[in-house]
C-alpha cells in the first residue's frame, strides 16, 4: 500500500523516497510476544529510525510521511515536517509516545472512530482512510445463490453467528477461509464451526489465492460478518464492497463508515442480521462499487494525503508571513 500511494504523488508530481524497514519481523500475534520479543522489536525500530532520521539530515525533504507507527516520536531529531498516520487504537502506542509532540509533526487516522479516541490532541488534522487498490478487485458480473462469510476462524470473527442467520433467512452459506491459519482456534474451530459445516446450506471453501478469493467475492449475494470487537479487521467488508457485493455486518470497528446506506446493513443481532438478508434485493452493486472508489480506494487515498501536505504548506506560509 506504501508503495502504490508513493506511486501515485509520484504520478501527480511529487519526488518520493520511500524508506522500508528491514528490521526484524517477528511471525507472532501481537498478544503473545514477549517481554523479549518487544525488545527485539524495539531495537529494529529504533535502528530504522535513526537510518531515516539520518538520510533526512543529509537530504532536503520537505515531509516525511510516517506510516511506521513509530518514528514519528522522534520528530524532534528530524529536520523537517512529519506527517504520521496513526492506524492502532491509543491503547497500542506507549503512553509517552503523544507527550510534549514535537512542533513540526502533524497526526492522521485512517478512521473516524480511530479518531475519536486523541481526541483534542495537538496537530491533529483530518482523516484519511486506507484505500485498496480497485485494478485488484474487477466488479461483480454473475451471481450465484450463495451468501458468504469470509475472515480468519477464530471467536472473534465469529463465523458460527453468521451461520445461524443464513440458516434462519433459508440462505446457502459459504465460508471461505485459509485453512492453514486454523490451528491457533483449532479448539473453537473443531466446537462450534466445524459441526455446522454440511456441504450442502453451509459449505467450506479453502481459498487457494487472490484470485479465486476475488471469485468468490464477486459472485457471492452478500458478504456475512459478525466481528465481536473493535480490532478485527474490516478488511473482508471493503474487499467485497469492491467488488460490487452487499455487506452485512455486525456494528464494531469502523464497519460504519465502511458499510453506508445502499451498500448493505449494519446489525447488532443474528435476528437482524436475518431480517437484512432479507432485504439485499433493493441494493444495487454499482453504489457498493462506488463508495469504495470515492472514499476507500488507492485514489481517493492520494487525495487526502494531498490535501493534508497542501494545507500544512498553506499554513506554514501564514506562518512565515506573520513573522
């Protein structure tokens, strides 16, 4: 994503550099590192920043836009003006992270639920959400009679309260998922989602790669989420969007901002998840397309981080004026 959002300030004019880490990657969920595994990676940041913080001295950049989550807390080494996008939930970042911000770093979320919680913290600017890249998800052609649910298995994404509704409002159910990921859940997984699993109204689908996820994706009436708090991804919600296929979910993370009306129904029960199965006849594949080009798309990315840089240049010029 840093990559093709480079790409594209490129394509509008911008000189770009762009800085990848090549610290140590730890292939461990976050809630099981340890002390020193954290150590580890602190160690990897902190040696990564000073590599940007160094080739910024020796250079003449004008913004470093820092999608790292981390180097801006040494804005105060670097001389030039930072642009950090904060994509974790506050709790995530070190309590002295946000303390006494260096006068030249400035903040963006990539929601407004993630927003929210800094609140009135200084230099915080407007939102400018992630964006997919749409070449990658070609739009809906032909529906087949299935509704889907697609995630990694685990109790948080919750695939076993999809199957209920699907079941009620008399719907085939495919759940798609990348059976290698399942051991981590295998308890959960062997207890309450894989009884329900008959092949015939509730199916399994291995996804085999990007392509045949994208498949599914497209020919599926409706994608079916039940994520059970703010962390899980909402990743399945845009990809199907994308793709030009409703979206029923359940209310958490930034579901709201992803699943608007017209696109499909944001619940808060199996019952009414059921009853909006129900009403996906009305909804039009070209609005779910469209509200992921106009507002969730690589595009509209660039456009924001465009307007925050244009708007940080406008207001450093009052600045010098006033002096």
């Amino acid at each position: 994503m840093l990559w093709a959002l480079a790409s594209l300030l490129v394509e509008r004019g911008s000189k770009v550099d762009v800085a990848v880490s090549v610290g140590t990657t730890l292939a461990k969920p976050e809630d099981e590192l340890t002390a020193e595994d954290r150590a580890v990676l602190q160690a990897a940041e902190k040696e990564q920043a000073g590599r940007v913080i160094a080739a910024c001295v020796g250079g003449n950049y004008h913004t470093v836009l820092d999608q790292s989550g981390h180097l801006f807390q040494h804005g105060v080494q670097i001389p030039c003006q930072v642009l950090a996008t904060l994509f974790r939930p506050r709790i995530h970042y070190p309590d002295f992270a946000f303390r006494n911000p260096a006068p030249n770093v400035f903040y963006t979320c990539t929601s407004e639920r993630l927003r929210s919680e800094f609140g009135t913290m200084p230099h915080l600017l407007t939102t400018v959400h992630n964006g997919i890249d749409l070449k990658r998800y070609p739009a809906a052609a032909r529906r087949a009679d299935y509704v889907m649910w697609m995630g990694p298995v685990m109790p948080e994404t919750a695939p076993h309260l999809v199957v209920q509704a699907a079941r009620a409002a008399g719907q085939t159910i495919l759940l798609a998922a990348d059976t290698a990921q399942i051991d981590r859940y295998r308890a959960y997984y062997e207890e309450q989602v894989r009884p329900l699993i008959d092949h015939d109204k509730v199916r399994w689908a291995q996804l085999e790669n990007f392509e045949h996820k994208t498949q599914l994706l497209r020919e599926a009436r409706a994608v079916l989420l039940a994520p059970q708090n703010e962390l899980v991804s909402a990743q399945p919600a845009l990809e199907a969007l994308a793709c030009g296929t409703p979206v029923v979910s359940f209310d958490a993370g930034d579901i709201r901002e992803i699943v608007v009306e017209g696109t499909g129904f944001v619940v808060n029960s199996v019952e009414e998840m059921t009853r909006a199965i129900v009403g996906l006849r009305n909804l039009r594949s070209l609005d779910c397309r469209r509200q992921v080009e106009e507002n969730f798309s690589m595009r509209s990315m660039a456009d924001g981080y465009e307007a925050l840089l244009q708007d940080l240049d406008e207001q450093r010029r009052w600045a010098m004026r006033r002096e």
